[in-house]
C-alpha cells in the first residue's frame, strides 16, 4: 500500500478498477496535497469542473512529509500536490490539471480561439507569479503560523507590504472583470487559478480587499452557485475549504452522483 492508499482510499463502494462499473478508463483519481495550497484547490476545482471523481488526502507539508521517503519514492522532487490514477502518477499543478482536462467530461477549459488562449495565459502567469505569493504570505502570518503557535502574532511589516502588492494586482483583475462574467470571456483555467487564490485571501483578515472590488466580489459570488463545466450536478466552490476546514487540515473529495 502506497501512501496513495494509505491517505486516499478508493474504491470504497467496489464501483471502480477493471472488476467494477466504472471500468478502466473512469479509475478514480486520488490526490494528495493541503487545504491552504493554492495549487491544490486548483486540482480540486479542475476535478469537479470535468466531473472526475477524486479522493483527496492531506500531506502534511508542515512537517515536511513532501520530503519523506514514502512520498518521494512516487516523487523524486517532493513536488506536491500529486496525483494517481491507477497507475499513473504525476506532480504540480500545471500537469495535473492538464491531465484532468484533457481526461474530463466537460469541454476544455483552455479557449480553442488563439486570442483568448493567450489572454488566459497571461492571468493565468499573473495570479501564479504576482497573487498566490503575496496570498501565501498573509495565508502563513495570519493562518498557519498561529494554528501551530497559539502566541504567534502576524508579521504586521510583511502583511502591509503582501497587501500593497496586491492592491495593485487586484486592481488590474477588477478592470479586466468590469463587463465581463469571466476573465476571459468563457469560463477557462484563468478562473481556476484565480478561484483558487481569491478563496484562500478570502479566509484571511483581508477579505476587504475582495469586497471593495465590486467586480472581483460579484464574480467570485458568482461562482458560489455555478454548477459544473462537465454539466453534472456539482458546484466546484463547494469544496473549497473555509477557515475551520484549513485549521482542521481538511479537504474535500470530488463526488460525482448524476453519470
């Protein structure tokens, strides 16, 4: 039994593998990641988008178990989150959500116009390299330092410099949002990434900084009741995790009931 197994248990019902219902092609997907890793909210999301039944299961990046002999046996690198599909795995966000894509139900959340591919591409790298590292650190001063620390108090430098930095992003995703339901005019992994990160700054002290955007506040409402790319009865949102889940190192599995 691989860490996999031991964390993500699947195929609780015996619907899944080569004996089951769900033959070969519909493995379950099993991931391994946290609840406050943008990367991993990602999988999640892209999961449910294409309807693609997923168990999730923590790592415990905390202690560094992305370093432990178990997990680095399946990744050499300890990159994380990591995914397995029968006998397939791989690692990062990047690939995993271009390996869902591709096995899903719904359509491509990549835009097939070449324009809008490219405009994806350009939020896509702007909530990687100028959001989520701002996020991380108000996420790990205002969350995780003090979930494992009761005396911790928030680094109020390195705060107030995360939350100038992100003013500035924020107000380019508020132009980019004005008269447009999506960031790239149809739902795509724009969206994705940026749910992702906008959620876990949402379960910070700094929620403000959404809710003065009206733009940012009513796509992200939006979301909370959009049902699913693949069309199956399922809303992403609803597996995000809320502050108590993120204390509790808790993340939602991907349950598909309507085939």
């Amino acid at each position: 039994m691989d860490i996999f197994d031991q964390k993500a248990p699947m195929d609780l019902d015996g619907n899944y593998g080569s004996t089951g219902e769900m033959k070969k092609a519909q493995y379950m997907l099993q991931l391994l990641g946290t609840p406050w890793d943008a990367d991993t909210l990602k999988c999640i999301i892209t999961a449910a988008e294409q309807g693609m039944e997923m168990r999730t299961g923590y790592l415990d990046t905390l202690n560094a178990e992305q370093n432990s002999p178990e997990y680095q046996d399946i990744f050499e690198f300890g990159t994380y989150p990591g995914l397995k599909e029968a006998d397939y795995n791989v690692a990062g966000a990047n690939a995993i959500m271009a390996f869902i894509n591709a096995r899903g139900l719904g359509y491509s959340l990549v835009p097939k116009n070449v324009t809008e591919a490219a405009t994806q591409d350009f939020w896509v790298d702007i909530a990687v390299t100028e959001a989520t590292p701002n996020v991380d650190t108000l996420v790990q001063e205002q969350l995780l330092k003090p979930m494992t620390d009761s005396g911790y108090t928030a680094n109020t430098e390195a705060c107030e410099k995360a939350k100038a930095n992100l003013n500035r992003v924020l107000d380019l995703l508020e132009k980019q949002l004005t008269g447009n339901a999506y960031i790239v005019n149809k739902y795509s992994f724009a969206d994705v990434h940026w749910t992702a990160v906008i959620h876990l700054l949402m379960q910070t002290e700094e929620a403000s900084l959404v809710r003065q955007r009206p733009q940012i506040s009513r796509w992200y409402d939006a979301l909370a009741t959009r049902k699913s790319n693949c069309g199956q009865d399922i809303v992403s949102f609803s597996l995000l995790p809320n502050k108590d889940d993120i204390k509790q190192q808790e993340l939602s599995s991907v349950v598909i009931d309507d085939y």
